[in-house]
C-alpha cells in the first residue's frame, strides 16, 4: 500500500453516517476515517437546501478546481437559511444507464465536498467506502472523490473485479467505462456506464495526473479474494474481511439458506475465512465484524491481519452523522441491556441479509413499515432489467408492488422488502418530508457489537468521540 497500515480502519456506514466529521476525526489521530459514498450527490443536495447553515459545503466548493461546475451546483440547490422545515426536498433525478450532465456533476462535487471536508486541517490519509450493488454513480463518483486526494477506496456488497483498472483510467483523467449487471441482457443490451473527464472541463483548466488511490475490496471468502487478484484488471492492495457479524449488508450464506426458529439467516464453517490462506496471499488485510474491542484488535493481529475494521463504537460517537436523537436513543437501549441488531433475510431491495437496529418508531417496528406508503423515489438499489423491447428498465421489490409486477417482478420477492434508500437518509436529519405531514421514517443499520457500547459510555454520560473509541482499542 502506499500509506501506513493503520491497525483501525473506520468502517463507511450507511448514508451520510460516516460523514466528514467523523473521518476527519479518526484521520487526525492517526488511523484511517473513512466517508461513506452512498447517495453523496443527494447528501449535499439536501443539505444546501437546508441552508448549510455552518458553511462548510460552500467553503468546499469554493476549492473545487472546476469552479464553473460548483457554481452550477450553488445556483440550482442552495437556499439561503434553508428552505421552510415542512417543505419537500427537491425531487431526485434518478441515474441510468445512459450519463445525465446534471447528475454526474453533481456526483462529482459531492464526493469531492466529503472527502475535501474529511482532508482538512491534516495530512493523515482518507478513504471513501462505496457499495458495489449501486453501480450506475461509481464513475462521476470516484473521480470526484480522486480529484479531493482521496487515499482509499474500499467496495463491498458486491464483487468490484473492475474497480481497479478505472482507478488506473480515472487518475490519468481518460474516459473509463463499467460494466453494469443488467437481468436478462443478451449480447445488444447496453450493459455499461460511460464517463469521460474531459467532457467535464472547462476551457483553460488544465489538470496534473491525479493520485490513484490504494484498492481495498471488503470480501466474505478467501477464494474471491484470490478470484479479485486473478481478474482485476490493475493492483489489489488490501482486503477488507466481513463476518456476519458486522452492521449493513451481510453476504448471503453459503450453501442453501436456513434460517433461525426467528427468522435470522445461519452462517457455518463454510462461511468462515481461511485466515491461513490469506496469510499465504501475501496482502494486508483487516478483521471486521464485532472487532470493537482491545481483544479483538490484538487477536487479529495475532493472526496476521494489520489491524481491524470497526463501525458500529464509531457510528453512535458524537461525531457520526447519525441525529442526536436517534444516537442517544440506541445508546440508551444498548445500556438498559436491550439492544438487538436483527439479520434480516429480505429487508433489504438488494436480495443481501442486511442487519437491522431494533428501535420504536423505525421501519424495524411492523406497525412503521405496514403503514409506509410504499414509493421508489431516490432509486439507489433499483435492480437493472431489460424490457420486452430490448431497452433497460429499473425496478425495486420495495415499490409499490403493482408497478414491481408490471416490470416483470415476483410477488414473493416484495414481501418484507423496506425502503432502505429513504430510510437512511431519515437516519442523519435529511429524510424527506410527506405530503400528509411528518417524514420518512428511520431503518437503522448497526453490527452485533451494538451491544457491548457500554465500553465507550455510561447512562450518566452517554456522548463519547472517535478518539475515545481509538484510545479504547489502542489500549
């Protein structure tokens, strides 16, 4: 790798969960914060509708090095003070297969905003964490987040065997393509995003070769780590490992699915990782799953990893993007010994076991999710399909289930499925608001760790930071 291996690598959760904030905050003391990448075109958007009350998307866009670009940016999405508390958020331009100039733009000053914001005031490395299942923003995305200097890039829910040769494309600013999963292509159906940098450039900037940032895929197994290595079209260098036991989405079982008397997908020795043969790869790799203790950090190093990945102890730290509510909410659930984070099966559009934080009012309650209006509206995890006519539509098991069917969808398949696009966002204080009053409710995502937050915490002092979750695990 070309930076210093850290022993913590700050886990990229959920929409704006990892923030800026929180990987400024891990960075500055020496291990690796890191931004998550889900929905940062619609992050920013909604926070400059909000007003950006504290200044700090515009004072990143005034260093974007495309200034025409950020002041396109300024001028259609910011109100000034923020708009009415009770007024919708703008509707979203979904992405497609075929490249939309608003959306890429703003994809890219998005990625740049977080990590230029995560990057200032140190020197210390920042990552970005993107979710291989949402393909279609990847391009504009990365470039967005290389052109702010970003050092790492971690990808999970998914197999990206293509991320490392557009790294390679996109640090030399040429155009670079990526392969998109589309259900049913035949050999004409266009199955791949397109994105060429120079389209985006002004006239009179001229910009230097970019950084290419370290490749770390987050894996399940040690045979798609030596299948990544065979296939990838540039360098690999580092894995992230995965267990169960990790908040978001989990990787499906291996084998035939079965599941617990409640409803919990059974992982087996199938799905544990050969640490043996990763040792024999030759790469660094980090433990992550329920690693938020000294314990686990030093029994993972016995094991030859380089350190752990941790997210949950940093997803409920003040500086985690997640409201002030809703954190000490969980907090207090995890002290009075009641905290669960449910495995479930079909939560998720994605088809992935995504592990659910139980708390009243959130889609975790039947009565929440039962009541919802069902509506596909952000469109991150639509699964890509191609129509009758040869063209490529997009459908989500979490819509309203009269369109899912029209498009060719299964009945079976939207049972249970919950808006975890809308749900996230509602997570930091951007959920949209409804037109009968109120706004989308909370589906909250934390690993099985959620219970042990009592080692960063007590009922009488509930905050603590993410140099309290480091220290803790430095020993």
């Amino acid at each position: 790798m070309h930076i210093a291996l850290p022993k913590i690598i700050q886990g990229g959760m959920g929409v704006g969960v990892s923030n800026w904030r929180l990987a400024q905050a891990v960075s500055r003391i020496g291990q690796l914060g890191v931004v998550s990448g889900t929905g940062l075109d619609q992050v920013l958007a909604r926070r400059l509708q909000d007003g950006d009350l504290g200044g700090e998307m515009r004072r990143a866009l005034a260093h974007f090095p495309i200034p025409q670009m950020a002041q396109r940016i300024l001028d259609a999405l910011f109100v000034p003070g923020g708009k009415p508390p009770d007024a919708p958020y703008k509707p979203v331009i979904v992405h497609t297969i075929k490249s939309n100039r608003w959306m890429d733009e703003l994809c890219i000053v998005a990625n740049y905003v977080e990590v230029f914001l995560a990057r200032e005031g140190h020197s210390n490395p920042v990552g970005i964490n993107y979710l291989e299942k949402i393909q279609l923003p990847h391009l504009p995305s990365m470039y967005g987040a290389m052109l702010a200097g970003v050092a790492v890039v971690i990808v999970g829910a998914g197999i990206p065997v293509e991320m490392p040769r557009v790294l390679d494309v996109l640090a030399r600013h040429q155009a670079a393509t990526y392969p998109i999963k589309v259900q049913g292509a035949l050999p004409d159906t266009l199955c791949h995003t397109v994105f060429d940098p120079a389209v985006y450039l002004e006239d009179g900037i001229d910009l230097p070769p970019l950084k290419r940032p370290d490749f770390l895929p987050i894996i399940s197994s040690d045979t798609l780590a030596t299948m990544l290595l065979r296939k990838a079209g540039g360098s690999v260098e580092g894995f992230v490992i995965e267990g169960p036991l990790a908040g978001g989405h989990n990787a499906p079982p291996r084998g035939q699915l079965h599941l617990t008397p409640d409803g919990q997908p059974i992982y087996g020795p199938r799905d544990v990782v050969n640490l043996e043969a990763m040792r024999k790869i030759g790469l660094p790799f980090w433990l992550g799953g329920a690693c938020g203790s000294p314990e686990a950090l030093q029994a993972a190093l016995a094991e030859g990893a380089a350190g752990v990945q941790v997210g949950t102890a940093f997803a409920l730290c003040v500086e985690s993007g997640l409201t002030a509510e809703v954190r000490l909410a969980l907090i207090r659930k995890a002290l009075a010994g009641e905290a669960r984070a449910f495995t479930d099966p079909v939560a998720s559009p994605t088809g992935f076991p995504f592990k659910v934080a139980q708390l009243e009012g959130t889609l975790s309650e039947a009565s929440v999710y039962e009541g919802r209006r069902r509506v596909c509206e952000m469109g991150f995890l639509r699964e890509a399909y191609r129509k009758e006519d040869g063209s490529v539509g997009f459908r989500c098991p979490a819509e309203p289930v009269a369109a899912y069917l029209a498009k060719g969808g299964k009945i079976e398949d939207t049972v249970g499925r919950k808006c975890v696009c809308n749900g996230l966002f509602a997570n930091i204080g951007l959920g949209q608001r409804l037109p009968g009053g109120g706004v989308e409710p909370c589906i909250l995502t934390l690993g099985d760790d959620f219970a042990n937050i009592g080692r960063f915490c007590t009922a009488e002092h509930p905050d603590y930071t993410a140099a309290d979750v480091v220290h803790h695990l430095l020993g």
